[in-house]
C-alpha cells in the first residue's frame, strides 16, 4: 500500500468514527473500511457498486469515490437504446452511519438540459437500476405471442395433412 493511499484510508476512517463513543468506533471503522478498495494502478481509494438493467455491460463495478450518476452508468459502456433514462433508481444501502433510501433520477432532463443538479454522488454499496421503457415490454410480449401463434399454425397444419390422407 502506498503511504498516500495508507493516509487516505485513515483520514476517511477517523472522521466516520469522530462522532461515536470508543466502544463502537473500532468495529464501525473496520465495517466501513471492508467498503472500500485501495487500487494498486493508482493512488485512488474505490468502493464496489452494482449496476443492474439496461446499461451495456451490467455487473458489479469498483469506481473512484466521488463518482457520480453518469460516470458510473459510462464505465458500464452506456444505456442501452432500450433504457428508460427518467426513472432510474438508486438505492442507497443502510449502514450504521446512515439509513437506506431510493432516489429516483431523471437522466433524460439531464441529457435535455445539461443540469447537473440533480445528478447524484454514488456512495459505497449503492445498486442502480436502469429499467426497461415500457415499449419494450410490449415488444417483448408480442415476440411471445407471435412464437405462440407459430407452434399453433403448425400444430394445425400437421392436424390438417394428416386427416386429410386418410
């Protein structure tokens, strides 16, 4: 480990601990530190992340702290043309420190407008999930229906020829 990295990791677990008595601080500090990844390419302190749905490649991902929203759904290669960029969802794991939550974010007024506002910070643990547009959906049962109707034609089909030859 680098000593600028070692200091790093220190600096991020004293002030996590600041505000708990003694007893808890050495077993949250070490909860809190099994959260982060120290890379051994560069001096940067990383935190593990999952990405679901309709991004290119969905996984588990480890991303610099202070990653925002659109670099982490980049560093999984993009949406996919499928993605419904207005209702993503961020859910924020409950840890000791702070309780869980689901954000709900609009990439799409983004995209519009370029505010970043209402991008948000990943955090440590975070799961985003990049669903489907509802045409999709559609489209998907169709494609269904229509390899039904198949299997039903040439159950009929065979039906047919083979009545009709006797």
């Amino acid at each position: 480990m680098k000593r600028s990295g070692f200091f790093l990791l220190i600096l991020i677990l004293s002030t996590s601990a600041m505000s708990q008595d003694p007893v808890r601080t050495q077993s949250s500090a070490r909860a809190n530190a099994s959260r982060y990844i120290l890379s051994s390419a560069s001096d940067a302190l990383l935190m593990t992340v999952k990405v679901w749905g309709e991004v290119q490649r969905p996984g588990l991902y480890d991303v610099p702290l202070g990653t925002d929203l659109i670099e982490l759904i980049s560093s999984a290669g993009g949406p996919k043309e499928t993605a419904q960029l207005s209702k993503i969802k961020v859910i924020r794991t409950a840890t000791k420190d702070r309780e869980g939550s689901v954000m709900k974010v609009d990439i799409k007024h983004y995209l519009d407008t370029g505010d970043e506002s209402d991008i948000p910070e990943i955090k440590a643990d975070d799961t985003v999930i990049i669903p489907m547009k509802p045409s999709q959906y559609v489209r998907i049962s169709l494609s269904w229906t229509q390899q039904l109707m198949s299997l039903v034609q040439a159950y009929a089909l065979a039906d047919f020829y083979l009545t009709r030859s006797r």
